[in-house]
C-alpha cells in the first residue's frame, strides 16, 4: 500500500499535516493539543469569527489554555481558516461538528453533512477521516463513506480511510483533559487503523482500539445514555421522596459509603448541555430502523422533559407559602450554565424553566458569573443582573438553577426572602428554602 | 434515661446480649461478628435443621469461615434457638428475616410482621430493635412500631428504641464482608441512633448515621434500584446489538477506558438474588400510597422479567441452524446460581428458562458445581449432572447461564454441538457459538 506507506513514514517524521473540521469544545482542545506535540495543524470552521479569533491567539474555550493557544498559533504550527479547499493540503481530516436535535428531537446530521462534501470535494488521496462527533451506530459506515465516495470519485480502503474515535471531553474536567483521556477508536479497515492510530497518537495518550466503527459509536452512546439513566432514576427519586418527607440528598450521601457497586448521581432541574440531553435519541432514532423500541431511553427522556415543568410547579409552590402567584412576582435565577462552574447554557433547564415563568408572567432576572447574556427557546433576550443584597431582597423568590461554586449559600439565604434551591447549595431546608 | 445508661454501661463492659432474628446469608455472618468481637450472641430461626446445624458448629453459608462459627459455638458465644421466648434475654434484636415478593410481584411482610410480633410478646423493657431486611420506606416507623407496642403494651422511646439499619451483603464478595462494609443506620430518637451506634460498633468498623429510619430504608432501595436500572439498560441495548451486529462485550470494554462518570454492568438472561429483582418494587409498592409512578423502576421491571423470554428466543434460534426444534432438543444448562461462584439459585433467571424449555418439550439437565439439585417456579426437580465430555456431546445445544470461574471455555466449546453463551464465558462468536 503505497499510501499507508507514505502516511506512516510522514507521521514518523512528524511532517503530516492535521486538518481539524469545527473548531468548538472539542476540535480547539483537540487541535492546540496536535499543534503542542509539533505536528501542523489547520483549523476549519464556518464561522469567520472564530476562525479570525485564533489566529489573532485569542482563546474561546474554557478548557484551553490561553498561552497554549497563542503559542501554537505564534509558531504557526496551529492556522485556522474558513476556506475549505486548505483541506487538500492535510494527511488527516478529523471532524469534530456538533451533531444536534432537531425541533422533534431527531438527529440533525446536517453539519456532518456538510463536513463530508467539504472532505469529498476537497480530498487529497492517501487521507484518514475520522468522526469524533457523537452519532448514531452505522453512520460512518452507511452515511459518511457513500458522500465522500461520491463528492471526491475516490474509492475507500484504496485511496482514503475512514474511522470513528468519539471525543470524550468533559467541560470543566481539572483531571481529565484531551490528551490524558483514553480514547476509542474504530476504523472500517485494518491499515485504517494502524494510520489512525499513528495520527492521534500525537495528541491522545492511550488509544482502546475496537473492532468497528459502529462498536465505536456504540461506545460513546453508551456513556452517555449511563449517565441520562441514572440521573433521570434520580429526578425521579427526588420527587416521590420530596413528597414522602425524605431529603434525596441525604439518601444519596449515605448510598455512596457503600463500597462496591454503586456510582452516585444528584437531581436537578433536568439534564443540559450538548451530550446526555441528545446522544441516547439518536440511538433511539437507528432503533426505529431495526423495530426495536429502546423503553429505557424513552422512559429516561420523558422525566427529563417533565423536569423543567416539575420545577416551575416548586416554584409556585413555594410562592404560594406567602401568598403569592408566579403572575406579577419577582424570580431572580441563579446559574443558567447546565452545570457548575462553566460557560455553556446549551440545553440548560434552567433556560426552559425561565420560559415557563415568562409566560405565566413572571418578571424574571437572572446572574450568572459566567455568562452575561441568553437566549431562551422562546426567544427571550436577558442579561445577566448583579448578584447582590439588592438583587436578592428585590426578588419575591430566588431560585437556584446551577450550583457554581462561587455561590456563596449564606449569603443567598440571608438577603433572600424566599429560595427555590434545586441543587442542593443551602444545607438546611426552612420555611424560606423550599429544596428538591 | 435509665434505660439508655444501663445499656450503655453494659455495651462497655462488653456484657450486652445480642439477638439475631433470621439466620440466613446476612444474620449468621452478623451474629459470627459479634461472638468473634466476645459479644454474646442468640440466634433465633424457625428452623430446626439451621439452628441444630448451627449448635453443632456446622455452618451453611458460604461467607462464613467453618472455623469461625465452630469456635463461636464451642466457646459459647453464639448459641442458635427455635425458642423465642428466649428473646427476653437480650439487651438488642437484629432483625434479618427475609423480605420476599408474593407471586404478584407484591411485598410479604409476613416474616417481618412475625418477628415484630414475637418480639412484642417477649420484649424486655430497655431493648434496642433493629431491622436490617430491605424494605419500603415508612415501614420501621408505621408497620413495625404499632405492631411491636400492641404486642408488648411498651412505648417506644422510653421503654425500647426502633431502628433501621440495611444490610449490605455481596455473597461471594471477597473484599466487602460484613464487618468492613461500611453500615446506615437511622433511628427513630437521638438516644436510640447513640445505642445503636454502640451495639453495632462490635461487628462493624464504621457506622453512616443519618436522621431516620425512612432515610435509611430510601437508602437501601436506591442501592439495589441503581443496579437493576443499569443491568435492565444494558440487557435492552444487548437486544438492540444483537440486531446491530455489535458486540455488547466488546462495547462495554470500550467503554470502560473511560476514566470517569461511568460504571460497567453486564448483560445477561436476567437479574436474579433475593435484593435487585425484589427491592425496587418495594419502592414502587409504597409510591402507589403517594400517588406516584415509577416509571423507570417499571420499565426496567418489564425488561427483566421478559429477559428468560428472549433466552428462550435465543435457545430456539441456535437451534434452528441444525434444523431442530426445542420439542425433543437435549439442552442443557451450564450454571443455575443467579451470579457466579455462589451456591445460590434464588430467583435465578436460569430456572425460569429451563421452566420454559421443558414446556416446550425440551429435555433439560443442568450442571452446576454449587448447586447439587433444583426445583422450579413450576416445580419441576431436577439433580446436577456431571459435566464432562460424555455429558456436553450428548446435548444438542449447551447454554451457559451462569459464568462459574471454573468454567473451561475451551473444553466446552470443543465438546459441544451448540453452545448459546449468555455470559460471555467463550471469547469469539461462531457458527457453533451463539453470544448475548
């Protein structure tokens, strides 16, 4: 195989050249980390914005560092661009585009879509492709290698290769980043994966190689459907002891002394962000094609969904303790990031339950350190106000949607006259904190 | 507090006695740690055979040392009994009775209810009750109290103190035994969490207060529901693999590398043992009361108890590529145990399969190391065969259910027609070997 020859003496020599396809929370790291290990890389992404961003050195993403980046950028082993015909120029392509829900909770592969043709349009031969988005098992099988098949008239296992290896970045992760999380990776042929395991071991310490593609995306919808389970077990835990005078909270601490068998999981709100909210429907979406009904996924996702109307019902609930409806009351949020101590309200259920009470006319506020600005579903505009006495004593109830550690719980509960916690911040329940 | 001193002063001077009701898998390792800490101890259980067993230094479980319990026995420490008036004797009562399912999937309280009453008919003022069963929340406080003082005409908090403490026994567990597993204990009153902590102390290195006993029994079921939540996910995606042409194990393996916010559980013809497939209905039992519905306790119910089903699916697949049917098939069965190395087939799935299979007019045997002969839900008795070449030749299809250490994968495969491995025991997939 002349290609896989040549590919392999290049990445001996650390002269192969990395495209990276979407520059987000997993592309950026994924590609400052390349460019650390010496290897050139290019940067694609749609967004000029972004693309004029880090190549002026300026970071967007939390995980990475700013001097990483600005390094790598300033010794022009890292150069992003908008132009995807640049991709003719790389050995490797790897795609890391967001894989979405639609409105009806189907898959949206447009970007992976897109992606392809870009590739199949652009492909130099003696390439390997690999898809780290999240996706449903067969779609670099079945979906992927037809288009770039067809877009580039190049034939598979001759002329390109084509693999799955599933990001597994956890946002906020001190102990697991990139380059130290092990990674999965699945190719459609033998000499695909003795390439790709060449090419990502530049930036991955420990690759866990698998039989196929589809085992591979199999994987990563695997770890995230565990985790939409067990947290959707737990919401629905919390509510039925909330009614039966139990703190969830104090079951869930007592549950983890058990030394074997048992991962714990705490309640919210609902589950958000770009992965556990999406990745088990997009199972469920191949099921369908296989008539076979996944029940656990779809049980999850329903508590899911009621989780957000759950809470607006604690909400007036505990409003009404003094006699007051949501209609014309003061709700000041705090944290509408899905999770502690990062920047990202995708998916929040914080934002749909902000909606919620807009609609039934509720004023509404909310702080979060880190983020200044939303967009809700419904297309409300907020800015993030003060975390102050003020703001807090203004509010005829202040409800904690995230739990960044930056809250400070005493504070909160002493200039509040009424406290919707969901994430367990304040200790102690009162006639003033109504907790999940 | 006389009572409260008086038993303190006798915890500390190592003179209490301690009752153990229920000698079983979890009350005759508790009470061995007792006698072992120079505690003396009573056993009460209603059959003659265990307590005469016991009296001779016998032992029957097999997480007990022979040699502990016949030194206990001998130096007079422990001592078993049919006699519950005898319970007057003692300063503390354990209560380990079984907690089973009715045949309509409902709790029987009925070994509890015993207990209590026996209790209340020869309680010494100044004892402290614990019950150690998993059971619904609510029931320390509703069903035994009420019951405990009509019987005994005492009041609970002067004359005796309740309690709830699970146990967490993992036969076969060679790392967590009793004594090192840390133990919840909740308690109706401060005085009785301090007597109980001071009783339990003996046989437990570390005690979990928490502030009720309905928090200690939410504890327990949010333990066991954990697991039967994932073992029922992971059996319906093996389903949905099997169609895929993905390995679950291979899958599973994978996932694993992932070095954090996930557990591995594996698939299987179903959950067997007296606490997964029990306890969480004992949750959705006492959530009726509240008006609520589990939804995710109940649909991993449904996959469970369909499981056998699909087995017996399985059984009749494989051997349809000899062209035979199970009506008339020599099938036999490799492991009744619900989990490997253990001598214990309750509520294994691998009985309702066999269940099925002779219904169809198939001709079971079975072999299992442990397990010397069984009766079935529908009361066919069947004796452990030999398992050996002759034995494994003479079957049309060989189905492994349980996976014993000392199982040779390669013996069997080599000497069989057909296997249907449910266990993943042999490593490759074949034309002679069907895999879950």
């Amino acid at each position: 195989m002349k290609h896989k020859e040549t590919i392999l003496l290049k990445a001996q020599q650390k002269e192969v050249v990395i495209g990276i396809i979407g520059l987000g929370y997993v592309g950026l790291p994924l590609a400052v980390g390349f460019a650390e290990a010496g290897i050139k890389v290019l940067g694609f992404d749609k967004s000029q914005q972004k693309v004029d961003k880090i190549n002026h050195g300026e970071n967007y993403i939390k995980d990475v560092r700013d001097a990483a980046l600005r390094e790598v950028v300033e010794n022009v082993t890292f150069h992003a661009t908008t132009d995807f015909s640049e991709m003719s120029k790389c050995d490797a392509l790897l795609i890391c585009v967001p894989t979405p829900l639609d409105h009806f909770k189907k898959p949206d592969m447009s970007y992976i879509q897109a992606a392809c043709e870009e590739i199949g349009r652009n492909l130099k031969p003696g390439t390997f492709i690999s898809l780290e988005s999240t996706t449903y098992p067969t779609t670099t099988e079945d979906f992927m290698l037809p288009i770039i098949e067809r877009e580039s008239g190049l034939k598979h296992g001759i002329d390109f290769w084509l693999a799955y290896s599933p990001e597994r970045v956890d946002p906020g992760n001190k102990n697991f980043v990139t380059k130290n999380t092990p990674k999965v990776i699945g190719a459609l042929t033998e000499d695909g994966l003795e390439v790709g395991k060449a090419i990502y071991s530049f930036a991955i310490d420990k690759l866990h190689a698998v039989s196929s593609p589809r085992v591979a995306e199999m994987v990563k919808i695997l770890e995230n459907t565990y985790r939409l389970i067990n947290i959707s077990l737990i919401n629905e835990l919390a509510l039925l002891a909330g009614k039966m005078d139990i703190s969830i909270w104090e079951v869930i601490e007592a549950a983890k002394t058990k030394p074997f068998g048992f991962q714990a999981f705490y309640p919210g709100p609902g589950v958000g962000g770009h992965c556990i909210p999406l990745d088990p429907f997009y199972l469920e979406h191949i099921a369908k094609k296989f008539d076979f009904d996944l029940s656990m996924i779809h049980t999850a996702g329903h508590i899911n969904m009621r989780m957000p109307h759950y809470m607006y019902i604690k909400i007036t609930t505990a409003l009404n303790r003094h006699k007051k409806a949501i209609n014309g009351s003061k709700v000041l949020f705090l944290g509408v990031a899905y999770k502690p101590n990062i920047d990202d309200e995708r998916e929040s259920p914080a934002l749909t339950i902000i909606d919620t009470v807009l609609l039934k006319g509720g004023e509404v506020s909310y702080h979060d350190p880190f983020i200044p600005s939303i967009k809700t579903e419904n297309g409300n505009n907020l800015q993030s106000v003060e975390l102050n006495a003020d703001t807090l004593e203004g509010a005829d109830c202040v409800v904690i949607t995230t739990n960044h550690s930056v809250f400070d719980a005493e504070f909160i509960q002493a200039h509040s006259k009424l406290v919707v916690d969901m994430r367990n911040v304040i200790e102690e329940a009162s006639e003033k904190v109504y907790k999940l």
